[in-house]
C-alpha cells in the first residue's frame, strides 16, 4: 500500500514538473512569435538578421531614382511604411525607393497589406531584386490582390512577366502577409505566407527562354547581375510595409 502511494506522488510529482516546461516552452514561443513589430527576435539576431526599417525612419532607403519621394510618395506611419496614393503628393511625383546596400546572397522577409479599395480596382506593387542602380529595373516579385483575374506571370507571388508562382493563399486587403526571398548564388526561391510558391535557376535555359518572351528580352542578361539593390515599388499606392529585414548568406 505505501508502495503504491510513493509511486501516486512521483507521478503527480512528474505530471507537475511536464505541465511547468510545457507552460514555460509555450510562454517561449509567445514570446518569440509575438515580438512587437519591426524588431528582431533572438533567434533572427543570432542568425544575423538587420531590420532595414525600425517603424520610425527610411534611414536604410534612398530613391531609386529621385531621393524627393522619401517622405513624399512614401511615408512613415504608425510603424508603418506606406506608398500614398497619387492624389496626397505633389503633382507628377512618382518613384519607387531602394535599399542603400546591394546584396547578391541573401534571406529577404517583409510583411505587407494592401488597402482595402473599391470593388474591382485592384493594388498593383512589387518588390524587386538585383535592381539595377539608378533605375526601377530588377527581378519582380509580383505584388497584387490575391483574387485578381490576371493570368500567370503577372499575378500575386509570381516573377513578373517570366515566370508563375504555384500558389497564391493571401489574407484580404486589410489583412498582412508575409513574404520571404531567397537568392544564393543563381537560384532563388519566391515564399508566401511561409509557402514555397516559386524556384528557378537565373541565367538557366528555363529562365532564358522566359526571358526572350518578356519585355526585357532586349536587355543583355537581364536579372543575372552578382548584385543588386532591392526595391520596394512605386504603383500609385495602396500598399504598405512593416518588418522589412535581411540577412546575408553565404553563397
């Protein structure tokens, strides 16, 4: 009988101990998913992430091609970085904005919400990579709403006009999504939403052949730089940005 109660308390004793750690490790994972907006977590400063925006200035932007849209055609807002619309900056100023550095191999994560719009008009914007200095010419991952009636390549996630994603699953406008861009050496990967929608080879037969059917097939090499800035576009509006971050990877 005593026997039996001695093991009745270590397994209580047990059971306690586990209902503690599991507590402890779901507290963790709060406390890592639920870091406030535009800061790293440990985990993304022990493997060398930096935040290009901190919610508060475009200290890590300039223009692409005129530095004038800084605070103009984008501007900083309640932790966020917003394109405004055509009719809330000065007449005919247009631009899309690009980070400071160049990168060739990298890890590229933002959040983005597009405006909730009238019925029918749909958000048109892009990120853009190997951009090109001084231009808004690069590799685009296609931004736009995710029930859009356009066809492949020029829908949500896809490489614009070369090649389509597989998957398009997005929140609303209103809502956030996450995108994420990996480039090492020539191959680069598209994700949305934590999926794999996209993986291509640059300079490939497929990524050639692509390219000599687009309207960049009479740019040498288009999208084979080593290097290149990354650029957040300018469509007219309707878009806005948060945990903008990189890291650099080892090719």
């Amino acid at each position: 009988m005593k026997s039996i109660k001695l093991n009745l308390r270590k397994i209580t004793v047990i059971l306690a101990a586990l209902i503690v750690i599991t507590i402890c490790a779901e507290a963790g994972d709060k406390s890592e998913v639920q870091t406030k907006p535009n800061a790293l977590t440990k985990k993304e400063i022990a493997e060398g992430f930096k935040l290009l925006f901190d919610g508060k200035t475009l200290k890590s932007f300039k223009g692409a091609t005129n530095d004038k849209v800084l605070n103009t055609c984008w501007k900083v807002h309640n932790g966020e970085l917003t394109c405004t619309g055509r009719d809330e900056r000065p007449k005919n100023l247009r631009g899309s904005i690009v980070t400071k550095n160049q990168y060739s191999n990298f890890d590229f994560r933002l959040d983005y919400k597009l405006a909730v719009t009238p019925e029918g008009k749909n958000v048109n914007s892009g990120i853009k990579y190997f951009a090109y200095p001084k231009t808004e010419l690069g590799l685009e991952y296609q931004l736009y709403n995710h029930d859009a009636k356009v066809q492949g390549p020029h829908a949500l996630a896809d490489l614009y006009d070369l090649l389509p994603a597989t998957s398009r699953k997005a929140n609303p406008p209103g809502k956030w999504n996450t995108v994420r861009i990996v480039a090492r050496g020539n191959h680069v990967e598209h994700y949305l939403n934590g999926v794999k929608v996209l993986e291509y080879e640059r300079g490939s037969e497929r990524f050639r052949a692509a390219v000599a059917k687009s309207k960049f097939k009479n740019r040498e090499k288009f999208g084979e730089a080593e290097q290149g800035h990354i650029l957040l576009q300018d469509h007219g509006g309707g878009i806005s940005f948060r945990n903008i971050k990189i890291r650099v990877l080892k090719k």
